[in-house]
C-alpha cells in the first residue's frame, strides 16, 4: 500500500465524505429519503473518508496518479 494523496486531496476527500453522511443521514431532504440515493451518499462518502484517513486511493493506483509532493 503506497501513499498516493496529498494533504489538500485528504482534506477535500474528508470533507466530502462528512458531507455526504451528513445529506445522507441527518438532513431530512426529501432527495435522499430515496433508499438509492441515501445508500449511494452513505457508500461514497464512507469510501471518501477511508481514502482520506489511509492516504491511498485505489483508482489512482491503477492510473498512476499521485497527488503528494513526498512520496
């Protein structure tokens, strides 16, 4: 497992996935009261908060992307 985002994509990444708990589970919208929608947001945004806690995205591995300066 390599280290492929940087410290602004974490962050980026972090955000979107609290955001996307937060629509999917605390907001009310009608929009996501849809059980695809709801899982989907629920989906990404757990997917966007691991990326960003282990530093590594697994699409960027396959297309040799890398987004830190260090590594």
């Amino acid at each position: 497992m390599t280290i492929n985002v940087g410290v602004i994509d974490r962050i980026i990444r972090a955000a979107l996935g609290v955001v996307l708990l937060y629509l999917a589970f605390i907001s009310g919208l009608s929009l996501f009261a849809a059980p695809l929608f709801k899982f989907g947001a629920a989906v990404i945004g757990v997917v966007m908060l691991a990326t960003s806690i282990l530093k590594m995205c697994p699409i960027y591995s396959i297309l040799g992307l890398k987004t830190c300066k260090d590594c």
